[in-house]
C-alpha cells in the first residue's frame, strides 16, 4: 500500500469506496459473464481462522496445487467484477516482482498471489447485519445472500478456469456455522495456533498497524480486515463485555477464548469444519498428506507452509492462560479425530 500512487488510490475509492458502486459494478459483471460462468459443483476449501493463526500460508500451500481458482492481487481493486477488469485492465498478465507484504511476516506476494478479498462481497451485500461500530458480529446470511456469493464463485471460477474454489478469509467464522451447512460439499479448514503465542503475534501486528496512514485504513475497512491496528473491532459473540486495553497480551487472550470457544461448538456441530492444528503443519510428517487426501488433492512437498515463530507473553493472566490451553487441548482432540 505505500507504493500506491494517485491513480491506485482513485481506483480503489471508486471500486470499493461506495456500496452502491461497487454493487453496480457486480450486476454489470454478472450480466456480461455469469450465464458463461461454470455451474457451482461444490466441493470448495475455505480456510478461516482467528488473524495469524496461520491462515494465509495454509490458503497458499493449497493454492500451490493448481486445482483452485482464487481471487488474488490482480482482481484488486474490482474484486467483485474479476471478469470485467482482466478485459479492461493489464493487471495480472505478468506475476510481477514478489515484495513482502505489510505484516512483516516473511511472506512475499505478487499479482498471481491470492488473497483475503471475497470479504468485499459480505461488506456490500451484508454488512448491517454484522459490522458494528465497536464490533462484528455472527450473522445468518439469507438464502439470497449465499446464492450471490456462490454467483461470485462462479465468476471466478470462470476467470480462473477452474472448477473449485478456494479462500481464505478469517471474517468466515462469523458465518461458518451457516455457511457449513449450507455448502455441506465443501471443507471449512480452522488453523488454530497456541493461544499465548497466538495471542502475542495479534499484539505485535496491532503495534504495527496501530499509526497506519488514512489510505491504509480506508484499504483495510474496504475489505473488511478490523482484525488489529487503528481500524480495530473485535469478533463478539452474543452480548459478551469486551473488556481490556488492545495494547495487552491480556486483550488477545480473551479475545482467542471467546472466538475457538465458538469455534469447538461449530466444529463440533458440522462434519465439513475441520480444526488444523497450526502448530504441527511444518513439523508433522503425516498431517500435511491427511489435509490433501481430506480435500482431495495431490500431497506434494510443502512449499510455504514453515513453522511458526514462538512468541512469550512476558505475563499474562493465570485464569485466562489456563481457560486458552483447557480449550486448545480440547480442540486438538477434534483435530485428531479429523486427521489422526
């Protein structure tokens, strides 16, 4: 984002800076291109989790497959009209230059490189029902809803030329459980990650965005990420208090208790969730292979998927330490019984 120049910007203000626009854009995309668009056979992986629990390298070791179409950097900022912008614009014809992205977490992209972007579509069409001033929160789509986000499935399929789909998008636990049910074809994957040092990794990328820019905030609102930094708003389930200070591990810990407490519920609920214990990707030999064979693709030699980095909280609350690993261990429990 900081190498955006003024044309980018205009762009991406008149993409995803207006609902209404940018609902126009997606009628005008449909009308061109849906009749064209494959039919929706299911059978999609969709990878959601808590921010930095390892999300964005599993979404990317199975993307590495070949067997998925993704929205990536190249639909950006038109993200909701894929089709339309490949015909207008040159953007995505060259992979480009790899630059590491703004986590400064090791990961580099490039145009090909997909990425969080299908939120768009829940922000416009969606968002009243869960995006609230001091938080998100679950939401039910409705039967018109789903039928428009498998439409947008389509129109990627159909840029991509392939036949499933695969996401990554951590706003996706709000709405698993309906969604789970609803595409009873497809596979939910849940990276979860020790919750300490889940929870310091948050803090660490909260510091970091906490002085973004303007630009920078407009971005991350247009596609929905309030996951830290200055546009914060946390995930909230029911009419829970959302107490403590963001600058604390404390803040973090809580906040990975109330979303894998709603997690185990779900997960517990659908045969399609499957927990992915983060933590075991890069160092257990048979788990990578269970995922493939899981949502039937080839298990080739892991590419992107590296261990997490450790993160000690240098103090946190005993009460809420305990309550995170009761839950954590319970969730590898689930996940055994997914994948052995």
């Amino acid at each position: 984002m900081a190498d955006y120049g003024a044309l980018d910007k205009l762009l991406h203000h008149l993409a995803l800076g207006s609902s209404i626009r940018a609902e126009m854009i997606h009628d005008i995309e449909k009308g061109m291109f849906l009749k064209a668009a494959p039919a929706d056979l299911g059978r999609h992986v969709f990878v959601c989790g808590l921010a930095r629990a390892g999300t964005t390298i599993l979404m990317r070791e199975i993307h590495g497959s070949g067997a998925f179409g993704s929205l990536t950097y190249a639909d950006m900022p038109f993200v909701l009209a894929p089709n339309l912008w490949r015909k207008v614009s040159a953007r995505g014809a060259q992979a480009g230059e790899k630059k590491e992205r703004a986590h400064g977490d090791g990961i580099a992209v490039d145009q090909h490189s997909p990425e969080a972007l299908d939120e768009v579509y829940w922000r416009v069409f969606a968002g009243k029902d869960y995006i609230r001033k001091d938080r998100l929160t679950p939401h039910k789509p409705d039967r018109d809803q789903i039928t428009g986000y498998r439409e947008l499935i389509r129109l990627v399929l159909l840029r991509t030329g392939k036949t499933r789909y695969l996401s990554k998008n951590n706003n996706m636990i709000l709405r698993l459980p309906t969604l789970a049910k609803a595409m009873p074809d497809s596979t939910f994957l849940v990276p979860v990650r020790d919750p300490v040092s889940h929870a310091m990794s948050l803090l660490s990328q909260h510091r970091r965005f906490a002085e973004a820019d303007r630009f920078t905030q407009s971005y991350m609102q247009w596609l929905g990420h309030h996951e830290f930094g200055a546009t914060h708003r946390p995930f909230a389930w029911g009419s829970e208090e959302i107490s403590g200070a963001p600058q604390t591990p404390d803040y973090w810990l809580a906040r990975w208790i109330s979303a894998h407490q709603a997690l185990i519920e779900t997960a517990q609920a659908h045969a399609n969730v499957l927990i992915v214990p983060s933590d075991d990707l890069a160092g257990n030999p048979t788990l990578w292979p269970a995922i493939a064979s899981r949502i039937g693709i080839q298990a080739n030699s892991l590419q992107e998927i590296r261990a997490l980095p450790e993160r000690a909280a240098p103090q946190t609350d005993p009460a809420l330490t305990k309550k995170a690993a009761a839950l954590f261990s319970e969730l590898g429990d689930l996940s055994r019984k997914s994948f052995g």
